[in-house]
C-alpha cells in the first residue's frame, strides 16, 4: 500500500478553488473527499488542515460561506467561490504551472543536453 | 487589500467568538458524521466506523485550536489579557498604584508642560508656506551712524540684497506702535511696515480684499495710503464686518484705505509681537514723523528676511551676500558722510559681516532669552521625571518582591520568562498610561498658571495652554518611554527568581533577593545624584533673580514712582505743539499736592528699549577708543524725580531750548571710560562722527549711574540731551515722584491728561518698581519652576531613600536583633543604618557634583551675579540634601535601634 501523504498548506489552498470551480458549492466533507478521490488516494485532507484554510480563504475573500442542507438533509456549511476567488485561482493555477515546469527541467536530465 | 480584509474579518470575530465557536464545533461534527456514514456504507460495523473517522481525520481539538489561532487576533487577545490581569494586581494594592500613579502624573505632566510653552516658543515653524527656506539676515560690525531695534539693516541694504541671486524674494520689515483712529475713536495698536513683496514672499493669501503686492504698492515714496488689518483684528474691532474694504481710517492722523484682511492665522513673523495693521513701508515718514530714513544708508532700522531659492542652502546664502556687502560698503565710505571717517573706524566698517539664521520660526526679540530658560527647564523636568521613575521602579520591585512565589508557581506550571516578562511590563504601562492621562490635565492646569507668571507683554497674548495632537503625541510617547524606564529593570530582575529556593521557602524573604536591593540602591544613589543637579541648578537661577532684583538701579523709592507714556506725535501733534503740550502737561503735574516732582524721558528705563549713538569727543581722536555712547533725551528734574544725585555741575533748566547753547549731561560711567578721572565739566561732545560732526555740546553736568534697558544689561555709558534740543517729534513716558498710593494716583494722572487733550490715549501706566519686576519675568519663571522642580525631586528622593532603608532594616532584623542581644548599643545600631544611608548620599554626590557643573556651564548666560561652579550653592546644595538623608534615614534607623531581639530571634 502507498504511503499517504498529509497535504501541503500551500497547495491545499489551490486545490480548494479548483475543486469549487468543478463542483460548485460544496460543504467540508465533500471537499476533503473530493482532494482525496482526484489525488487518487494518495493525499490525505485532516480537519486539522482543512478547516483552517478554508477560514484563511474566506477571510481573503476568495470563497464565501452559508449554511445549507445536505443531500441526506443534515446542516451543513456549504463554500462557494467568489469573483476574488476565480481570479486568485487563474492566478495560482499559472504560477503554479510555471514552478511545475522549472521543477521538471530540473529534475529531468533528457532535457539537460540541448 | 486582502490583508486588511482578513484583519477586518479576525477583528469583527473577536466579538462574536461564541457563536463562531458553536459553528466550527457544529462543521466539524457534520464532518464526521458524514465521515461516519461513508464508513458504514462501505460496510463498516458501526463502531469500527466511527473509530476509522476519527484516526482518519486527525484531532477534533486540535482543529478547533487552530481555527481560534486563525479567526482572531492572537496579539489582542493576549494583550487584552494581560491589560485585564495588570489591572487586577493594581487594584490589589491600592496605595502603591495611587503613589506610582500620582508621582508619574507630576512628573510627566511637568514635562508635558514646558513642552507646550517650548514647543510654541522654540520649535513651532511658521505657519507659512515653506517655512524652512526663510533666513534672517543682518550684519555686525558699526553702522557710524544710528541702530533702531536688534538686527536692523537700513533700508538702501534691503534694496541691494534684492540683487542677490540666491534668493527668490528679500523683503523687510519694521515694527511700530500706530494709533488708529476710526468714528471718532482712538487707539494704540501694533502697525508694521512691510515692503511691498512681503506677503508674496511668505506666500499668504488674502481671507478678504487684497493683500499687498510689489506692483501696487511699493512704487511712490509717501503714496500708498493703504491697510491691511489682521485677521484677529478684523474679527474683533470690525466684527468680521466685508464691509470694511475700502473705508477710511486715520493712521497716525493720516488718512489710509483699508484694502484688504490677511489669511487667518498668520500672525506674522513675530507671533509674539503680532501687529493688527500692515501699512506699506513706503509710507515710514508719514508713520513715524519724527524721522524720515528710508534712503539713510547712515540709520539702521528695517528687519530684513529672505526666502532661499532651492539649491541654496543657509550657508551657502550667507556667503554669496559678503560679497555684495563689503562692495556696498567701499562705496559708502566714499561717500561725503564718511569720508573723513578714522582710519580705525573704515576698518572696522570694511570688516563688517553678513550674519543670518533661519527664519523658519520667525523672529522674536523674546525667544532668545525664552528658548534657553525653556531648554534649561525642560532638561530639569526630565531629570525630575526621571526621578520619580526611579521610585515607582523601586515600588515595582519592592512589589515583585511580595509576589516571588506567585511569579515562581507560574514559571513552575509552563508560563515562559516571555510571556510574565510582557505581562509585568503591561503592568507598568497601565501605571504610566493613568499617570500620563492625569499630567495631560495637570499640564494644562500647570501652563495656565504659568502663563499667569509671565510678564503681560508679548509672548502671553500668543500662548495657548490647550494641548493639540504634537501635545497629545509628546505625551503619549513620553508615558510609554517612561513605562519601559521604570518598568523593565524591576521585571527582568523579578523574573531571576530561583525557582528551587522560592518554592521551598515556607515564610518568603521580606523585600527579596540580593540583586533587588543592589538595583534598589543604586536607584536611590541616582535619585540623590539628580536631586543634586535639581536643587543647585534651582539656587543658582533664585540667587540670579535675587541678584538682578537687588541689582543698584540707582533710583530711588521706585515704590512710589508713577511711569506712564504718551505719544502725541501719533494723534498728529507738530513737534512744536508736542514740545508745548509736554511742558503744559508737566507744570500741571507739578502743580498737584500729592506730586513731590515729575519729570520725563524720551526713552522709556527698564523696558529693554534703547537708542546708541556714535559721539565724538573733542581733543580726543575717534582712534583707539569705543564712541558708542546710549542716549536719552530728559526734560528738567528728571534726576530729582528718580532720586539720582547729581555729582558735579546742574541739571537741565527749563532755559535749555533751541537757540540757547547745546548742553549734555554724561553719567559717572562715561565720564570714567572717556575721561579717566578728570572732570567733564565744560567738556565738549558731539554727535555721529562722519564729516560735518561738529563738537558743539557742552557738558553741564555729571550724575550718578542708573539703569537703561534693565538690570541684565546694567550700567550703560550715557549721555543724556535736554529733550527740546533733540528737536524729535517722538513719545516720551513721564515719571512722578509722588507721596500718595498709586491706585488713586493713577485716576488723577488720566484727569490731568485729558484736561489737556481728552482724545491723548495713555498707556503703560504702572509703578516704576513693577515695571523692573517685569523686566525679570524670564528669571522669575526659572527660579520659581527650578524651585519646584528642585523640592518635587528631593521629596521623590527622600521617598526612595526611606524606602531602600526601610527595606534594608527588614531584612536585617535578625542580624540586628542577633546585635542586640550579644550587647550592641542603641547609638551604634542607629549610626550602622544612618552610615548606610549617607554611603549612598555620598555616591549620588560624587555623581550629581560633576554633573551639575558641567550643566551649570550649559546656563551660564542665564545666570547673573553668580558662576556656575559657586562654591556657597553647592555646599548650600549639599546640606538640604544631607538633612534630607538624615530625614529620611531617621525613622528606619530608629526603628532597628528599637527592635526587640528576642522577638527578632524568635520570629524566624
């Protein structure tokens, strides 16, 4: 069985913008599990990890906040993307594109002999 | 953006902390549920379901904590803890937070205080545009000709230096008492005369009409019969009435056209000396009849200021005038005036230099003497402050003393150092935020007395005591400085406590461990050390106001000599009525039964006015010697009626007028410089010493020394002219000897001028000995503040100083009671405390001595009549501070002479 790895702060946050702008609203549960299916079970989402980013999102403003009713009609809070939110997303997706691809030059040594 | 939005956000949270925390529980908890559910759907068994939701999503708590961390400002939150536990260990003890409280509030509300007065004196730029490019200019060295004023230029100078390419504008400036006659009324207020470009240089707009401009109103010698009202005046004579543009006034008689009111709060360059009309300087010889001087290079008069173009700096400015100066003045001693000027007297005239300074405070002829009182006085409340510090530090740890074992139980049960050592600061800075609140209220209290004390001239019209935001941020600032001066020491040391040895002690030591009182006494040998420099420095400044006060004025019974001034000159009188109306006024003065004598003088005694003219000696060459002698013009029983004596020859006699030969009286101090000892009698003398000067007046006479400007500058070289020779159409203020009490003298003296001229506006009335006191108001100001500076820090020190041997004794009992019973006499027990006590008298000393002597060199100039390093105020100095040792050591040593050594032995 693979090791599973905690989740890294500064790519959760990108990764529950992503998930927002895919699904649309969602409540905590449905995010943690969401990161969880598309890593393919490789990352692991801890209350301990989530919650407060999800509190550091929405005090930037990038997802706001609102109780709803879940599918098996239990309380829940449901987060949604903003406007700031779309945009920090774009943002982050290119600058994290571009650190993946520096990464990659370096790790792969194919490319080293050009 | 995003940063200030998640502050907002944390903020609003602190307030609704339980709701937010009810939600996250609820969040979390649905999390796991739906966690749970999951489980079971893929089969779990219920339990094991549950179990594998919980490992899985890590700590519910911990969650929670970090959430809390996030959502609020962690900083507040334990700030406003700390806030909450200090005010609760202050109000546990009442007493010491009252005495801390009450000492810093003195302490900074005395500085709070002298930073107000110094802050408007000293510091306060003009408020005008760029202030920081104006710069004063004027020249040393002699004029061979007149001086009127400090710094005085004449007006040809003003006209050259706009040649100067350093400078976007030079303008100047002359002060003068004006009447203002409007309906039929008359009175005095402040004129100045200012070149047309005056308001463009400061760059201050007109609140109505217009203000002057070089194009309208610096072109026609004599021809611009124009005002300009200052805006207090405007609002309080013409009730801010618009319609005041363009109605006619009487200035000095003369018919003038209000033109326009200047911007609100502009008061000039002399705030202290504010005017409330400006009249074009053009039109001088209408404003002051007596003398017409505009294109006298000879007579100095005008102020001139200039504003620096950009690239220049004060220096720079300074050095490129020489030039134009030293040319200037080659030319002028070619001139037929000077031409046959001594060769010592062209040196001296060809050395002249160009001085300047920054105007960015403008110019006053008070602050000079104000500025170094102030500094000297705000370096004296600091030290006092400093003082008081001292003592709450030693009350704090006397305090932390009491609480070793609290402070050793927290750090036992995980608090770190960090956190108590910012709690116990806390602590000190809510004592010094009250004690900085309370001096905020006392400081105002304190400037309006103050401003009480100041003579009534000048500077107390400008003053205000109310504090604005620079006020509230010196304060401010000076609490928290404070906090950290008297608040870290005690806290760094209360946190050395020895956990072991705190915890293990059943019974506590009294008054803590070793390092506690070493820091506690050289506290007090501090305080004693600045005591010393407060109380000297107070002797010094009351033996400098006692010295001028008893200073030989050479008059006699002041007590009881009226002084008042008229101008007639200014209500349009021609110099022969003037001389008629003096003479009529003085024979009626005469005639009244309670008049012993009158007389008067041209120049005003002991008002710090003056006039200095070059004179020429004849027989004796203008080489080699000082020709500047201070005049004054007097009528005839002047010298009876200020009780001078007359040492050789006569008084002026009523037959001294134009016509009759010149005459002058010389006082003894002339006489001696010029003459050595033989007598001037029959001596001749002359005015100004350039071509033409004839020695034409004979002296008649030689009188005693007296004062001229006041008791600071003392005995001048005078040269005194029969007023009706003077040929001047100038005010004069009149002397009257008299025999009755001034307050119903005062009525008489107004009927008796209105009897002549009901329209005459009289002013400065007052005793001749009040008018001196005024003189002092500067030396009255530092001697009464350093006194109470000096009591206030000797009475902090005393406390400080009981307080350190009080503790000393307590902690000795056992020993001292171990003393006792093996046979040590009361005497030496009592003498063992007191040496204790004068072991840190002596250190503080050898502190405190030197320096106060190297600060006693800072105020030297202030001081009169006394050196800095006097021996008899420092020995005076020492004792106060000895009898107060003694004082406050007494009682503790007392009380260890008296302790019962078996109850001493038995209680540990």
């Amino acid at each position: 069985m693979a090791e599973k790895s905690d989740v890294w702060q500064g790519t959760l946050a990108l990764m529950v913008l992503k998930t927002l702008e895919t699904l649309g609203p969602l409540h905590g549960y449905g995010i943690a599990r969401r990161i969880e299916q598309t890593s393919g079970d490789l990352l692991v989402v801890r209350y301990g990890t989530l919650y407060p980013a999800l509190l550091k999102l929405e005090q930037e403003g990038f997802i706001s906040a609102e109780w709803g009713v879940s599918d098996n009609s239990r309380r829940a809070k449901y987060y949604a993307l903003t406007r700031a939110g779309k945009k920090q997303l774009a943002k982050e997706a290119r600058e994290w594109g571009q650190t993946s691809a520096i990464i990659a030059r370096f790790i792969s040594p194919a490319e080293e002999a050009s | 953006m995003n940063a200030i939005r998640a502050i907002l956000y944390r903020l609003a949270s602190l307030f609704d902390r339980r709701r937010r925390d009810r939600e996250l529980a609820e969040e979390l908890e649905c999390h796991l549920q739906m966690e749970i559910e999951a489980n079971l759907r893929s089969g779990m068994p219920p339990a094991e379901a549950r179990r594998a939701a919980l490992l899985k999503s890590g700590g519910v708590e911990l969650a929670k904590e970090e959430c809390r961390d996030r959502r609020g400002l962690p900083v507040l939150e334990t700030t406003l803890r700390d806030l909450h536990h200090a005010w609760r260990f202050l109000s546990r003890g009442p007493v010491f937070a009252l005495v801390a409280v009450l000492s810093l509030a003195l302490g900074i509300g005395a500085n709070t205080a002298i930073f107000t007065l110094l802050d408007q004196v000293v510091l306060r730029h003009l408020p005008v545009q760029h202030p920081g490019q104006l710069q004063m200019i004027w020249t040393t060295g002699p004029s061979l000709g007149s001086n009127q004023g400090s710094r005085a230029s004449s007006y040809p100078m003003y006209q050259d230096f706009q040649q100067a390419p350093a400078f976007s504008y030079v303008f100047c400036r002359y002060l003068t008492p004006v009447s203002v006659s409007l309906a039929s009324q008359t009175e005095r207020v402040m004129g100045e005369l200012v070149s047309g470009n005056y308001f463009q240089a400061l760059g201050i707009a007109p609140a109505l009409g217009r203000v002057f401009t070089p194009e309208e109103d610096d072109r026609v010698y004599k021809g611009h019969p124009v005002v300009v009202l200052s805006h207090p005046y405007w609002v309080e004579r013409f009730g801010a009435d618009p319609g005041v543009l363009g109605q006619k006034i009487l200035v000095n008689n003369y018919p003038m056209v209000i033109v326009g009111v200047s911007a609100a709060g502009f008061s000039g360059i002399d705030a202290a000396r504010s005017p409330q009309v400006r009249i074009p300087i053009l039109m001088k010889p209408l404003m002051t009849a007596a003398s017409d001087n505009l294109g006298d290079r000879r007579r100095q008069w005008v102020q001139i200021f200039a504003r620096r173009k950009p690239g220049y700096t004060i220096e720079s400015a300074q050095a490129s005038l020489q030039p134009l100066l030293t040319g200037t003045l080659r030319a002028e001693l070619e001139s037929p005036a000077l031409r046959e000027t001594s060769k010592r007297n062209r040196d001296l005239f060809l050395a002249r230099k160009i001085l300047t300074e920054s105007a960015a405070n403008g110019y006053s002829s008070l602050p000079t003497s104000y500025s170094r009182a102030l500094v000297a006085l705000m370096c004296m409340a600091g030290v006092a402050l400093l003082i008081a510090c001292f003592n709450v530090a030693s009350l704090l740890i006397a305090r932390a003393a009491a609480r070793q074992k609290e402070l050793a139980m927290r750090l036992a049960v995980g608090a770190s150092r960090g956190q108590l050592l910012r709690q116990l600061l806390m602590e000190s800075a809510v004592l010094s935020t009250l004690g900085g609140a309370l001096g905020l209220l006392l400081s105002v209290a304190m400037v309006r007395g103050l401003l009480h004390f100041l003579p009534a001239n000048g500077m107390l019209t400008t003053l205000r005591a109310e504090p604005d935001w620079r006020i509230f941020a010196f304060n401010i600032a000076l609490a928290l400085v404070t906090a950290l001066l008297f608040g870290l020491a005690p806290a760094r040391q209360a946190l050395k406590v020895d956990l072991w040895s705190t915890l293990k002690d059943a019974a506590g030591s009294v008054g803590g461990n070793r390092g506690s009182v070493t820091l506690r006494k050289s506290l007090v040998t501090a305080q004693v050390a600045f005591s010393f420099l407060l109380v000297s420095g107070a002797l010094l400044f009351s033996r400098t106001l006692l010295n001028l006060k008893t200073t030989n004025s050479g008059f006699r019974d002041m007590d009881n000599l009226v002084t008042f001034q008229i101008d007639p000159a200014r209500s349009g009188y021609s110099l022969t009525r003037l001389k008629d109306f003096y003479q009529r006024l003085l024979e009626s003065l005469r005639s009244l039964p309670q008049v012993k004598s009158a007389g008067f003088a041209w120049v005003p005694l002991l008002s710090g006015r003056e006039a200095d003219w070059d004179v020429l000696v004849e027989g004796m060459p203008a080489e080699g010697r000082e020709s500047q002698a201070w005049v004054n013009g007097l009528s005839p029983g002047y010298w009876r009626t200020m009780g001078v004596p007359m040492l050789e020859g006569r008084d002026f006699e009523d037959g001294d007028v134009n016509g009759r030969p010149k005459v002058a009286i010389v006082n003894r101090k002339f006489a001696r410089d010029i003459f050595g000892n033989r007598s001037p009698i029959g001596l001749r003398i002359g005015l100004d010493t350039g071509r033409g000067a004839k020695a034409d007046i004979e002296i008649v006479g030689l009188v005693e020394d007296s004062l001229y400007e006041g008791p600071r500058q003392g005995v001048r070289r005078q040269v005194f002219f029969p007023f009706p020779q003077m040929n001047q159409s100038v005010g004069a203020a009149f002397y009257i000897h008299t025999s009755t009490d001034s307050a119903t003298m005062f009525a008489t003296l107004r009927r008796n001028v209105a009897e002549l001229d009901p329209t005459m506006p009289i002013y400065e009335m007052k005793m001749l000995a009040d008018q001196l006191d005024e003189t002092l108001g500067t030396e009255r100001l530092t001697a009464t503040l350093s006194a109470a500076f000096g009591i206030l820090a000797t009475l902090l020190a005393a406390v400080g100083l009981y307080g350190v041997m009080a503790l000393t004794v307590a902690r000795r009992t056992r020993e001292i009671g171990l003393r006792m019973a093996l046979g040590a006499r009361q005497g030496a027990l009592l003498w063992m405390v007191m040496r204790e006590a004068f072991e840190l008298y002596g250190a503080g000393l050898a502190l405190g001595v030197p320096c106060a002597y190297l600060l006693g060199r800072y105020v030297s100039s202030q001081l009169f009549g006394v050196l800095p390093a006097d021996l008899g105020t420092a020995v005076a100095a020492l004792m106060a501070l000895a009898m107060v040792t003694a004082g406050a050591a007494f009682v503790p040593a007392r009380r260890a002479s008296r302790i019962d050594p078996i109850r001493a032995l038995h209680d540990e």
